[in-house]
C-alpha cells in the first residue's frame, strides 16, 4: 500500500514578467511530498523558494508545469476556487503571525470557519476552542494578541491553521521571530502535530530548524539543489529539557 | 458562504474601531441630521403659511365679480362688478350646501374716534361673517338680523383700530365717525395677525352690509360674497352650486363666460404653498450637499482603511476569503456604518428640529416620511461610496498584500 501523495510538482516552472527583462524564479521543479510527511524547504533569498511557497500555497499559478494538491489540479482552478482550497486544504502559519489584532484568539481561530464553504458549522465555537486546547492556549482564548507572548501568538496561528482540518500546514519561517526557547517549544508543536499525521511543509533558512524535520530540500538558482532524509530527526522536546530551567 | 458569517466579520470590524467608525459616522450623522432639521424648517414655513390661510376661515368659498368680456376683449378681473344683494338673497334662498353666506362691501375710510384718526378698509357684512372666518370676538357683541334690516349705524373694531383710537380704554360703547358719520362701537374682533400676503387682517372695522352700503360707499354693487362650505369635501359641490345659482341670476346663456369667479381657498393657497415648497426644496439640497459630502467622508476613510488593512486582507485571503467575500465585508462595512449614522442623524436632527422650534419660535413640521427617505438615501450613500474603496480592496492579489508592511 502506497501512502497518497498530498503534493506533486512536475515540471513547474514561474516566469515573471517585468516588462523589460523575464525573471525565471523557478526552472522546472518536480517534488513529491507525502501524506505524513514533515519537510523542511531550505534556501537562501532569491533561490525561489518563496516562489514554490507561494505556488504550495495556491496564492499564485505556475507558468508552466502541473501541480496536484490532494489530486487536484490547482493550476487549472480560477480565484476563486484557489480561495476555496487554501481555506479547506491548506493551514498557513506565518513568520509573523499575522493574527486580526483587537480580536480574541478564539475569534482569530474562527475566521477560517467563517469563510468555509464546504459544510455548515454549528459548533464553530467549540472547534476554534479545541483548536487552541491542542496548542496549549485552552485557558487563553479570549486574549488578544497584544496580551499574548510571541510564542503563544505562535500557537494562536497554528491552531488557525488547523482548525479547518486540512490536507498540508505551510510554515514561512515560524520560528524567524522567536527566541530560541520559544522556538523549540514551536517546533516540538509541530513535531507533535507531525506525529498525529499532520502533513507539514516548512520554509526556513535555519539549518538548526531544518534538523528537526524528517526531509530537508534544499532550492538553488530556482531549482532543487539537493535532498536529503533524515533517519532520527532531533527531537524537540528533548532539546527543551536540556535547556536550563527558565528563570522565573 | 452563510450571511450571518459575513455580518460577523463585518460587525467585529466596526466595533474594533470604535473612534474609526465614530468618524466616518459623523458626515452621515450631519448629514442626515441638517436634511431633517432644513426640511422640517421648510415644512413648518409651509404649515404656517396653510395655518394663515386657514385662518381666512375653513371651507371658504369666495365669490368675486369676474371677468367681463366686451366684444371679446377681456377687461380683466373685477372689470365690470355684477354682484348685488339680490345675489345674496337668492344664494340663501335656495343653495342647500352653504352653511353661510355674507356679502362684503368694501370701502376705504377715514375712521375717527378716541384720541385720534386712522385710515383703514370698511368691511359691511352680514351677521355670518365672523362664523365663515371663525373669528371670534374679544369683547362686546355683533350686529343682529335687526340691525342689518335697519340700517343701524353699528360697527365693530380690528385690533389695530383699538391700539390706535382707543390705546387705554374699552372702546365698546363709544362712538367714532367714520367718513362723518357717526357710528356706536359694539364689540371688538379678537387678533388675526397678517395674512400670507402680509396684510393686516386687524386693520379692519365691520359694519352690517346694509349701512355700508347706503350710508358710506353709495356702490351699486357689492365687491364679494363670503360662504362656507358644511365640510372640505363638499367645497367642489358648493362651488358648483353657485355658479349654477349666480349663472341663473345673472341670466347668463348656455356657453357663455361667467361674469363671476368662484374660489376657494386652495386655490388662493396655491401660490404661497409653491413659494414654501421652492424654499423648502432649497433648504433640503443644501443639506443634500452635507450629505453627499459626509459619503465622500465615508468613501475617503474607507480607502484609508483599505490601505492599512492591506495586511489584515492578505491574511483574510491565505484563509480561504474570496474576493467577494471581501467586497462584500467592506461593502456590509459602509453600509452599516452609514445606516447607524443616518438612524444617530435622525436622533439628533428631531432634537435639533426642537431646539430651533424652541428657541425660534419657528413652526417646524417633522414630516415621518422624511426619516425613512434619510435612512434609505444613507443606506445607498453607503454603498455609492463604499464601492469603489470594497473592490479596491477585493482586487487586492494575497501575495503582495500578505507582503505590504
């Protein structure tokens, strides 16, 4: 039994288009990334790797070249069916957070729900509160972001990202502005969620980060430079304990 | 996507931004408030000026001598004076929808008495007169049947004629004399104040018809004949009955002209009404004008918005809002907030309509219609001018939006 694969590039390439000169972002990438999986996409600026991120995200079309999500073809959707699937199949997780400022993590966790098409949602409530129970904010849901660390900001994202329950969670640097503790403590978030077979899919340009997911792809020159596996990622949780007692 | 989701998202907006909303409030709040106020101040001026022809006495017919045509050529209004009392008498004898009937005669005069002299017009009439223009006595009495038939030399004052002859005491009883001749006071008219045209309606004395007529003006007819109709209703009716009745007294062929004019005064209102309505159309577009600035206010904040929820909209979209989801969010955005401004300018343009009513001693009319047709016209105000700042922001492409700092 083959596991389903929730994402398959082929040939994807992104031209843009500024009017004097062509810019190939991307030459051509085939990538297929599994139910389960936990990737990590490395990268220095100007390798593409926002580009594919962009494309991951069906925010944008590629030039050329297909691209299933969940067997769908998403090159072929129009806006308003790209809408409709970033909010059913993809949980986006931001670098910074990007929650709706003035408005409860509870509220901040509905608005996917608000805007899903898909089912009718009786207890949306309750879904956004189990949402933030998983990432440890059950007793936090009606502060608001300014009343709220960075890493609880963090954890308030993520469980916005999940609530709608979707295929892929795409994280843009997650970590890019936390401390190194918080950031252990996000990691081990996603580690965790990863093991409960939540597909996720990571861009940063940290190798320390990277280490701690199962597969590292690293873009060059709008290309896969290279791929690697890692047999025993590190383990989050593990570095967290070794880490000296906070201080109080 | 469900309404009740979209109301949701808008409402947490609006209440996020209390002092935001608060402003962009406030042009329709003025708005709506000055359209109120204007055109209740309008409606008032028009109500004042229905009030004074009013006060020329309900369901008043009035029968003028008309126009008289010699050889086709029309001498205007008043040219020739075919009304007599014989009109009188028959218009009593046999119309059965006039609940009172009296002929004025008119004549200017020098009226002495008291402590000096006055200029004013000699009405003589009949004892209906003050039951047609419901004007009631102050003090004394009025003339009776017996002193029509007897020519009594009997008068009544307007006020103006008391402030100026008899300033300090009761002029009942006394005796002026108006062109010589010697007249015993009975009663004085209460104050009837202008009338539309701004005529001193108090600049008058009454006299029973019969003296007027053979003692001062020595016309041989008389210049016109007050009735009332029993109800407004039957004003049409009693029109017709006149002319039917005068027709057959002034002997006048089928397919002639009248040599009459048989008004009511609907028609002598008309004119001041047109005048109001023009002023009342005018106050109402220069509020117009606040608020059609107020949805500029509304479009301009809502741009403002738009640019520094770019983020907030990048992010909207990366979970899944459609454009018109946005669209809508913004559209739902002006719309509520022009609506609760024009219900908040209704609040206080009813005050405000007070205070001025209050303070002005202006008549001021709230007419209702007018608070639904500000509500509507801010609901629409809210979409003309949340449009174009909603689909600005709906257009916006989520990857440049989720970049913009």
């Amino acid at each position: 039994m083959t596991t389903p694969a929730v994402i398959s590039l082929t040939d994807i390439t992104k031209v843009y288009d500024t009017g004097e000169i062509q810019v190939h972002a991307l030459r051509g990438v085939n990538l297929e990334i599994l139910s389960g999986e936990f990737v990590a996409i490395m990268g220095a600026s100007g390798t593409g790797k926002s580009t594919l991120l962009n494309i991951l995200g069906c925010l944008d079309h590629p030039t050329e070249g297909s691209f299933l999500l969940d067997g769908v073809p998403v090159h072929t959707l129009n806006r308003d069916q790209m809408a409709d699937i970033r909010n059913s199949k993809i949980g986006f997780v931001f670098q910074s957070f990007n929650l709706l400022q003035r408005t409860t993590a509870q509220e901040n966790v509905l608005v996917p729900l608000l805007y899903n098409r898909r089912e009718k949602i009786d207890d949306m409530k309750e879904r956004a509160t189990t949402a933030l129970t998983r990432v440890g904010l059950g007793e936090r849901i009606f502060s608001h972001p300014n009343q709220l660390s960075g890493g609880q900001q963090q954890r308030v994202a993520i469980a916005r990202a999940m609530v709608n329950k979707p295929s892929l969670i795409l994280a843009d640097e997650p970590t890019g502005n936390l401390d190194s503790r918080t950031s252990l403590e996000i990691l081990a978030l996603f580690q965790d969620l990863n093991r409960q077979g939540v597909t996720v899919i990571m861009v940063t340009h940290e190798p320390d980060v990277a280490q701690y997911t199962k597969r590292i792809i690293e873009m060059k020159d709008g290309r896969i430079l290279r791929e690697s596996r890692l047999s025993v990622p590190r383990d989050a949780d593990e570095e967290l304990r070794k880490l000296p007692a906070e201080e109080e | 996507m469900r309404s009740a989701n979209l109301f949701r998202i808008a409402y947490q907006s609006i209440i996020k931004h209390k002092m935001r909303t608060l402003l962009t409030m406030l042009g329709i709040i003025i708005g709506v408030g000055a359209v109120i106020v204007m055109v209740a101040i309008g409606q008032g001026a028009q109500a004042s000026i229905q009030g004074q022809i009013n006060s020329l006495g309900t369901n008043l017919v009035l029968v003028f001598p008309g126009v008289f045509r010699q050889a086709g050529v029309s001498m205007g209004g008043g040219s020739f004076t075919r009304l007599s009392f014989d009109d009188v008498e028959k218009l009593k004898r046999e119309s059965t929808k006039l609940t009172g009937i009296s002929p004025v005669v008119r004549t200017g005069a020098q009226v002495i008495g008291g402590i000096s002299n006055w200029s004013t017009s000699v009405y003589g009439v009949s004892t209906d007169y003050l039951s047609i223009r419901e004007w009631p006595l102050s003090s004394g009495e009025f003339f009776t049947e017996g002193d029509v038939r007897s020519q009594t030399k009997v008068c009544i004052l307007g006020q103006t004629l008391v402030k100026n002859l008899f300033p300090d005491n009761d002029p009942v009883g006394q005796q002026v004399r108006i062109r010589n001749v010697p007249f015993k006071v009975i009663g004085v008219l209460s104050e009837k104040g202008q009338n539309s045209m701004g005529m001193d309606q108090d600049d008058i004395v009454l006299a029973p018809s019969s003296t007027v007529f053979y003692r001062l003006s020595g016309s041989r007819f008389i210049s016109q004949i007050l009735t009332s109709a029993a109800s407004t209703a039957e004003i049409p009716a009693a029109q017709e009955e006149i002319r039917t009745i005068l027709r057959e007294s002034h002997k006048i062929n089928e397919g002639e002209d009248d040599d009459f004019t048989v008004r009511n005064q609907t028609e002598l209102a008309s004119t001041a009404e047109e005048t109001t309505r023009v002023m009342t159309i005018l106050l109402a577009s220069i509020a117009s004008i606040s608020l059609l600035v107020g949805g500029i206010g509304i479009m301009n904040i809502m741009l403002v918005s738009v640019t520094e929820r770019t983020r907030e909209i990048g992010v909207r979209m990366a979970l899944g809002a459609r454009s018109r989801d946005i669209l809508v969010q913004f559209l739902v955005e002006a719309v509520v907030i022009s609506i609760v401004g024009g219900l908040i300018g209704i609040v206080l343009g009813v005050g405000a309509t007070l205070v001025v009513g209050a303070v002005t001693s202006w008549t001021t009319v709230i007419v209702p219609s007018t608070l639904f047709v500000s509500v509507g016209f801010s609901a629409m105000v809210g979409i003309f001018f949340g449009l174009y700042p909603a689909k600005k922001a709906s257009d916006l492409n989520p990857i440049e939006a989720l970049r913009y700092e």
